[in-house]
C-alpha cells in the first residue's frame, strides 16, 4: 500500500517539529546570553575576578546575575552547559534536509533546467558542500584577521554571497536557499562543538586542577558566539523562505538572500547596541526596510518560463513512471480542471500572479513531477484545492489515489 507516504510524510513533519523547537530554545539562549553580557553592570562589591553583574525579574521573582570574565575562583559544583540545543538543531536539520532534498531529490533538489545532474551528483554535493564554508572561516579566525574584526566579518558575507550564488546554479530555487541556510547553521554550530565547547572545558579542568584560566580561552569562545548572533536571523529567514515563492521563485533569489544577511546585521545592531546602551541607532531601521524594498522588487522580476519552455523539456525517468502509468489521463484532466488555474505560471484565478509555492500543475512533466505531492495534498488529505476556491469532488480525489498507487504498488 502506498500509505508509506502518508508515514514518511509524518516522519518529515515530526523531524521538522523537532528541528523548530530546538532551533527556538538554541536562538533562545544565543540571544538572551548576548543582551545579558551588553546589560552587565560594573560593582565594586562584587567578587574578586567578577566583571559585572544583572538583576531581572521573570515569573514572579528577582534574578541576580554574576559574570566571571575568565572563571570563579573554585569550580561551582553544578554546572549548566548549554551546548545540546546547538547539536539538536543541527542534527534535526541535517534530518530533514536528507528526507526533503536527499530522498526527495528528483523532485526537490535538482533542476534540469541548471545543470543535468543524476541524483548522487546533486546529493554528494548536497552534503559536500556544508563543509567548505567552516574549513574556510574557521581557518580566517586563526589567522591574523581575527585582529581585524570587520575584514573578517566582509570576507565572511562574500563567501555568503558566492556559495549563494553557486548554489544557484545547480538546486532548484527552494533547494538553494535551505542549502545556504543549512552551509551557515553548520559553521554556526561547527563554532559551538570545535571552538566554543572545547574552550570551556580548557577553562574547567584548570579550575579542577587549581591552574589559573588562560583569559584567551573566553575571549576565542566570544567572538564565535558574537558571529552566530550576527548570523541567526537570515538562518531563520531561509528556514522559512520554502514557504514563499518570492523568495525563492526568481532568477534574483541568490542576491534577495544575500541582502538578507545585511539586514540581519543591521537588526542585531540595534538591539546590540540598546542592550549596551539603553538606546538603539534607529538608522539602522531604515536601512532595514530600505534592503527589504530591494528584496521586494527584486521579488517581482519574472524569470520568463512558459508553458511551452516546459512542454520542451524531457521528462526524466521519475516522470516517465508516473506519466506512462494507468490512469495517467485521467488524473491529468483532474488535475488541470481543479488545479491549473492556480498553479500555472500565468494564474489565472482571481488576482494570484504567482503560483503557491512555484508548484506548477499545467504540463503532463509537471503533473508527473509532482504525484507524491498531488496524492498527498489533494488525493489523500482534503488540504487542495482550497474548498472556497474549488470544490472538488471524492470522484477526481479516487481518481488520483489509484493512478499514484497503480505506480507505487507495482
């Protein structure tokens, strides 16, 4: 039975959950530990090696917050590390994407259109390419440009700049963009296991073996976690951008989503420099929506496909299946009585300009490409089309349930 796509559709949403809720709590923390270190207040009163001190007050009592610039005299005997919400995301990313885009990837990850490529070429590049964007920051932070804060952080968003690019090149739109957010979640979190962490426990056995800490170590373990604030909220933004056609839907999608690093530079300004100061620049508000102004146009530029580009194009051994299967006809007509008329690269319901998602249903290589997607959106499940725009009836939803599982259950 082809209920394993229902399954495999739950794995991938209970593997996104996961992925959200951890991506949360490790934002959580990341910012809540910046805004505590920029409100730290000097007090003569405090212990010897303590630099400053906060009081907050949550839930209904008063928190009282000590930093020690290098470490307390004496271990503490207890001890919270927050390192697990880090290796969570990142592992229910890696997750998700190997489901989505590794699994799924004749239909998700490569575009014929780009570069002809056979499923292992896309993954092991896929995979592959997570790697180069640490190996060369993590080597820019170990060289004398860590004296240079700015040059780095610049050398940084051009790297940021040219793998958004490349990626461009070879994934689909959507692909592109999660691939860029999962290229800076990896030195993000790679910051957290190879640098952060391994600094810390540097400064623990010291303290358990009466040695003084080197101040180095905090200081390294610092910077880090500075650029991963600085670099949090484009990862969100391209964690998200899969649900938004204007954002990965044009041939402009690599220069939208490079401008979104500079403004999440110029939000995190702000906030930075208020938690420090009480008062934030408010020019850098302005340049935020200046950039999503660019963003937005750049948004509308329509990269020309038609109807006809698509008819042209050959359909590949995963579309023959399905198109070549009993009962394709009939689906086919199904499909473009109840959905074409959004889900067209010239909509014409209503005033729709773009089809949801850039799923296209008007060719029988789009119908094709898209059956698991059909079958669980609109055949199984009742969530297409919308029941305002379409009623359709459980005649046309039986009609595609047997033409998918004609194919699955061979």
């Amino acid at each position: 039975m082809y209920d394993l796509a229902v399954m495999w559709e739950w794995i991938a949403f209970s593997v996104r959950w996961l992925h959200v809720i951890t991506a949360m709590a490790w934002i959580g923390a990341s910012f809540y530990f910046i805004a505590l270190d920029l409100m730290l207040k000097p007090n003569p009163a405090l212990p010897d090696g303590a630099y400053g001190e906060e009081w907050e007050v949550h839930g209904g009592g008063f928190y009282h917050t000590v930093k020690y610039l290098v470490a307390p005299a004496r271990m503490p005997e207890h001890l919270t590390w927050h390192k697990w919400q880090s290796y969570t995301t990142w592992l229910s990313g890696a997750a998700l994407l190997m489901i989505i885009y590794w699994v799924g990837g004749e239909l998700f990850l490569l575009d014929p259109t780009k570069a002809d490529l056979a499923l292992w070429q896309g993954i092991l590049i896929s995979g592959g390419s997570l790697t180069i964007g640490w190996l060369l920051y993590d080597q820019m932070c170990k060289s004398k440009l860590s004296d240079h804060p700015t040059v780095l952080m610049l050398l940084l968003f051009l790297i940021l700049v040219i793998m958004s690019w490349g990626y461009n090149q070879i994934f689909t739109g959507r692909a592109a963009l999660l691939h860029l957010g999962a290229f800076t979640a990896t030195i993000m979190t790679a910051n957290v296991f190879f640098q952060i962490m391994p600094n810390q426990r540097i400064v623990v056995e010291d303290l358990k073996a009466g040695r003084t800490p080197d101040a180095k170590y905090g200081k390294i373990a610092k910077v880090r976690s500075t650029h991963n604030n600085y670099l949090t909220l484009p990862v969100v933004f391209l964690m998200l951008s899969n649900h938004y056609p204007l954002a990965f839907g044009t041939e402009y999608s690599w220069i939208i989503a490079s401008l979104i690093f500079l403004t999440g530079v110029t939000i995190r300004h702000y906030f930075n420099t208020m938690h420090a100061t009480g008062k934030g620049p408010h020019w850098t508000w302005a340049v935020t929506v200046l950039l999503m102004v660019v963003i937005a146009w750049l948004s509308s530029v329509r990269n020309g496909e038609t109807w006809e580009d698509a008819e042209a194009l050959e359909l590949t051994p995963y579309e023959q299946k399905y198109a070549s299967a009993a009962g394709f006809e009939e689906a086919y007509d199904t499909v473009l009585g109840n959905c074409s008329m959004c889900h067209a690269r010239e909509p014409v319901y209503g005033t729709m300009k773009w089809a949801p998602k850039k799923v296209y249903l008007e060719t029988p290589g789009d119908v094709a490409r898209q059956a698991d997607q059909i079958y669980l959106q609109a055949g199984i499940s009742h969530a297409m089309p919308p029941p305002s725009a379409v009623q359709m009836d459980d005649e046309a939803r039986q009609t595609i349930i047997a033409w998918v599982r004609e194919v699955r259950d061979q």
